[in-house]
C-alpha cells in the first residue's frame, strides 16, 4: 500500500512555533524538562521529512493494526436517530481495540529513532495503556504505565492486558486517583528519568509539541473515512460526532474534514450525573481557560485555579481538561460540544449492541448518544458519521452491574 | 507599597559577607493550618533560616513528591485559599522581618491574574516568586507585573538546561537562582547529587545573581556539602516531613525550628 496512512497536516491547521492555536496551547513545563520536550519536537519534525519513518509506520499501519478500519452502516440503530443514515468508522476493529494504536506507533517509532529504552504512558480506561504496552512488547521497549486506582478497579481486565504484555502497571493513589493524576504521575517520573525515558503522551493535550503530534498521527481516521463515506453515501456528511475526553480520536477524525464547512464537528463529552450535579467531566461546557498538563486550554477548577475532581461514568473521558485544539475549533466555532451524561450513553451502548451486533466502549457510546440526538435534528435525509473509537470487552464489568446483567448480585467493594 | 526584592538580595549579600551560605526554608500555607503554619515559618526563621518560601497549596503539584503532595493535600482539605497564601507571607514577613517569597505553580497565579497576585503579594511584604512550571518564554507578563511590584522572579535551572537556555532564564531572572540539584521531583534524598556543582558553576559562567541549590537536601551534613560551592542551600521536603513525623501540632513546630538550627550550622561550615 502507498503511503498515504501517515499524511501530516498537509493543508490544515498547523500551530504556531510556540505551540498556538489561537490562545491555546503552548508549553508550560519545568524547567527539567524542557530538553526532552523540545528534543520529541525536533525529532518529530526531521521524522515527517523522512520517507523512511512513513514507509515504517505505514507498513505498520498496514500489516500491524489492520488498516484501513472499515466503514459500518448501522440501519437498524439508525431507525432510532431519526431515520438519518450512520455510518460508524470502526476504530474499535483496529488491533488492541481502538484508535489509541495509531498514535502510539508512531510514538514508538519516534521513541527508538531518539535512542531511549524505555516508555511511561498514563492510561484512563486501559486503552492507551494497551496499546503502548503491545508496541513496547513488539519493539522491546521497557514500559510503566500509570493508573489511577479508581481506573485500575473499574478496568481490570485491560489491567491484565498490560501486565501480560509486559508492562508494569502502577495504581496512583493520589487525587482523584483517575486519568488526571496518572498524568501527574507520569510526569514525575519523566523528570527523574528523562535520559533514558520517552513519555508516550496518549491525547491530544500536554506541551507543544504533543498536541500536534498525537493529532498528526491520528488523522489517518479521517483521512481514510473521507474517503470511505464518499464512495459509500456520494457526498460529505452533515455532521461527524465524537467523544472528547482529551480529544485524540475526535481531532483524528475531525482534522480531514476542516475545510469542508457543510460538515458539522461534534464533540460529547462526559456529563456523568449532569452538568448541574457538579459530578461531571464537561470541561468545554463547564470549564474556563486555564493551565494543566502543560498547555493552556479549558480547564475544570475553582476561582483560585484548582483543578476541580472530574467524574463520569466512563474512564477514558473522567478528565478535567481538554485538548488545546478543540478549545480553540470551540471558540472559533468550528466545532460543537455537547455534554452527555452516564445514562444516556449507557442507554446508547445497549441500544448499538442489541440493534447491530457491535458492542461500543462506554466512552464512543458517548459519540453513539450524540448520533441519536443529531440524528433526529437532521430528520431522514441527513448522514451522519460516528467515530466508533474502541470497542466495550473492557466495560462488560460496569455494563453489567449497571444493567443488573449477572445473575447474583456482585458485592461493590470489589 | 513595594515588594521586598531589595531585602532578598540583601539576606543573600549578607551571607555572603559572612563567608557562609544563606538558607533558605521552605513551607506551604496552610499546613497543618494556616495559623500554625505562620508559625511553624516564624520557628523557621527563628530557628536560622536566613529567607522563606511559602507555598502555594495546588491539586495538582506535578514537581513535587509524596511528602509535599500530602502537605498540600491537607491545606487544601483544610480550605486554604489564595488569601490564606498571602496573608501567610506577609505576617512571616511581619513577625521575623526576614525576606518571604512565596512558591507556585503558574496556575493560580493565571486565574488569580498576574497583576492582581503581584499586587496583593507586594502589599503582603512579600519579596517575590517562583514559578517552577512557568517557563522563560512564557512568562513576558508576569515579570513586567513582577517588576512593576518590586518583587523578585526567580527562575529554576535544571541539570538539563543547556548553556544557553541558563543564560536566557538568568538574564530574564532576578533575586537569585534556582538551581535543581538534581532530576526529579522534591523530596529528601541520601546524597545531592553530583551534578549539581556542575550545573552551580555553569550558571555562575552566566550571571552575577546569587545561586541557590535546592531538592534533596534535609540534614546539616548536605547543607554544608552545597554550602560548599552555591549561595544559599533551599529546604523545603525535610521540614514538612518533620512536622508530618510530630506528634502533635507544637512539637512539630519545635522540631522545624530544631531543623532550622541544624541546617544553619551546616551552612556555616563551607
């Protein structure tokens, strides 16, 4: 296959030196670790210009994590938004189970051209986690992921994944004890081992240049998808719809269709018990600007500019921040975010489940419940794209609990 | 009113007058609360430290190791607020008439705005800031309010910094340096590291502003090794933990005051 999977913003927004998109972004690091941000960047950028590094990632891509991932008509779903005709882009087909692989191929690639031996990653539901504990197995990296410990119970089974392929995975006992802090933890250890380490960042958030980067190599969803709904529906779609939690499969599938202004992009993020519960990980609904993980974008916090606990149903989107490119496709109104709370995805999780034989992650049923409301907005002629961008093996624990789906009651204190 | 900048760069003109390394002492506001936290910092000075950090409580302290993370954890529990910093400054500053700065991660100050936390440290008393994940580039605004306030903008140095980013952050930095003994998070450790006269003398090769060593350091046979080669020798993980280890509220005041003792012998002994 030609190398047309890994295509860098060719034509499409591209930060400013500094890591700007519009007011957001940036680098807001220590010191320490200044040096190892700006040796990814300089890395990555002599990487795009060599056709060596794409022939690699391509093959990969290929032959590795099985792309491209198909394009799924859902009919009998579709009846339930309205009549709209959906297509899912099947991310969750893709080896390991979502979109995460894509990245962290190509970060791991970068990772053995910059001579380092051994990767850290944070993960929230254990996809990311997975997907950097395959490509350290396939490249012989030593790999420490960091989880939060709530995350580290409500996704056991992805825990298991990772120690199997080799990873250690530790439990972070602080804060929130989720996705925020595993952050945190990831952190401090790169500043103690920065020489020998690469921090495999999982979203399209953290320092310049990882925002740029892990969207670079996640466009390839797209890019590929495109492609497929012209071919498969004759014309662009009105609306795409995708999770955000920190916003790596969403800007992935997003970024190809920037300049097409008939498309609407929309974003869902986690409303948990609601917005107005407070319990919620809405950040570009509830947040304002603000720094954390190294980049100015929308934040979740208190008038003194804490960081305020995130909640939501779903592991991967239980984050108080956002990547600084939908802050700004936000503000520019590019792109709509809307907030979807537990119930509604996890009604939209059964429902694709029982209608077409697909069982999402609780995070893209998120995307799914977006799709039904857009759906019925747009009425029978409309088409709409949905980014399915893991699949739910992983969330079998918490669906059934929630469902009430085993037979004798499971005790809480797990 | 104006900030203190001139009474920190005296405290360190004055140590160095004496032959010795000034000490510098850090501690969050609020901790164990914000009364006795003024009071733990008061004990510091009392005790012999020559200058004073106040930190700033955050969520989300990514530089900083367990034992300050536990810290902040019970300030915050505890409802300190951005005021409760200030004022911690300021009656430190009040009580001892040593110089105060205050410690922070760069968003608080963001939110609180730049100009209105310059502004409501100054009045404080206080002497100035750092800002150890605020970086050179970014930080064009805060060092105009800064100066505008007469406070200090102190910048860390790292082990990685190469020569010329020591010289950029030094010649936009004033008070003193910081320099990081070591890679890592703060936390006491066996030995300081041995990059750290390295890095001292790299930075001296760029500026005439004080340097000060801190991370790692907790007991008076370090602070003497640091004493050795850098201007002040900064202390922050072994007071906390001495308060954490207490078994109650004034014994761990007398113990960071005890600390405070210790440490100031080993400065003098270079």
């Amino acid at each position: 296959m030609s190398t047309d999977f890994f295509i860098p913003d060719p034509e499409g927004q591209v930060p400013t030196a500094e890591g700007y998109f519009g007011p957001f972004g940036g680098k807001f690091i220590p010191e320490a670790l200044v040096a190892a941000v700006d040796e990814v960047a300089a890395e990555y950028e002599k990487a795009k210009g060599d056709p060596t590094f794409a022939a690699e990632l391509n093959d990969l891509l290929v032959h590795y994590t099985g792309r491209p991932s198909p394009l799924t008509e859902v009919r009998r779903f579709a009846e339930h938004a309205g009549g709209a005709r959906i297509f899912l882009k099947r991310e969750d087909l893709n080896h390991t189970g979502s979109h995460k692989i894509n990245n962290v191929l190509g970060q791991a690639l970068l990772t053995k051209r910059m001579g380092k031996t051994r990767v850290i990653a944070e993960t929230g539901a254990g996809q990311h986690g997975v997907a950097t504990a395959t490509a350290c197995a396939l490249f012989g990296l030593d790999c420490t992921i960091y989880m939060g410990e709530v995350d580290t119970e409500r996704q056991a089974l992805n825990v298991a994944r990772m120690r199997m392929l080799g990873a250690e995975v530790i439990a972070v006992k602080s804060g929130s004890r989720t996705l925020k802090d595993a952050i945190n933890e990831a952190f401090r250890d790169w500043v103690a081992n920065v020489e020998s380490t690469h921090y495999l960042f999982g979203t399209v958030a953290g320092p310049h240049p990882f925002p740029a980067l892990v969207r670079d190599f996640h466009r390839v969803i797209g890019v590929e998808a495109r492609r497929q709904v012209l071919e498969r529906a004759g014309r662009l779609p009105d609306a795409i719809c995708a999770c955000v939690g920190g916003g790596s499969n969403a800007i992935g599938i997003f970024h190809a269709f920037l300049s097409d202004e008939t498309v609407r992009l929309v974003g869902l993020e986690a409303a948990g018990h609601g917005v107005e519960s407070g319990e919620h990980a809405a950040t570009l609904t509830a947040g304002d600007p603000g720094i954390l993980h190294g980049s100015r974008s929308y934040v979740l916090q208190d008038e003194d500019g804490q960081i305020t606990e995130p909640y939501s149903i779903s592991a991967g989107l239980d984050y108080p921040g956002i990547g600084p490119e939908h802050s700004y496709l936000k503000d520019i109104g590019r792109a709509e975010y809307y907030p979807v709370t537990d119930d509604e995805a996890m009604q939209a999780l059964r429902l694709l489940s029982r209608t077409e034989g697909i069982i999402p992650a609780i995070e893209s049923a998120h995307a799914l419940a977006g799709a039904l409301r857009v759906g019925r907005e747009l009425g029978p002629e409309g088409l709409l794209l949905v980014n399915l961008s893991g699949r739910g093996d992983k969330d079998m624990d918490t669906a059934a609990r929630y469902f009430g789906l085993y037979d004798t009651p499971q005790g809480d204190a797990k | 009113m104006s900030g203190n900048i001139q009474l920190l760069t005296k405290a360190l003109a004055t140590a160095r007058a004496e032959n010795r390394a000034a000490l510098v002492g850090y501690l969050p506001a609020g901790f164990p609360t914000v009364a006795d936290g003024i009071a733990a910092a008061t004990a510091m000075v009392e005790g012999g430290c020559d200058i004073v950090e106040i930190g700033l409580p955050h969520s989300d302290p990514v530089l900083d190791g367990p034992v300050i993370q536990t810290a902040d954890d019970i300030a915050l529990r505890g409802g300190v607020k951005i005021v409760d910093v200030i004022r911690t400054v300021g009656e430190v500053h009040e009580a001892t008439g040593a110089p105060v700065l205050c410690m922070t991660y760069w968003n608080p100050v963001d939110r609180h705005g730049a100009e209105r936390f310059a502004e409501e440290l100054a009045a404080a008393g206080g002497a100035g800031c750092i800002l150890p994940d605020l970086p050179v580039e970014e930080s064009a605004g805060w060092r105009a309010a800064a100066e505008r306030h007469g406070l200090a903008t102190v910048f860390v140095v790292a082990p990685s910094s190469r020569d010329e980013r020591l010289a950029k952050i030094t010649a936009a930095g004033s008070g003193f340096v910081y320099a990081a003994s070591l890679m890592g998070v703060t936390g006491t450790r066996e030995s300081v590291g041995a990059q750290a006269a390295d890095l001292v003398s790299r930075t001296r090769a760029c500026t005439d502003l004080p340097v000060c060593v801190g991370l790692g350091v907790s007991n008076a046979e370090q602070a003497a090794e640091v004493a050795g080669f850098a201007d002040g020798v900064i202390v922050g993980s072994a007071f906390v933990k001495r308060m954490l280890d207490a078994p109650d509220t004034p014994s761990g005041i007398a113990a960071a005051r005890e600390l405070a003792a210790e440490l100031a012998t080993g400065v003098r002994k270079r």
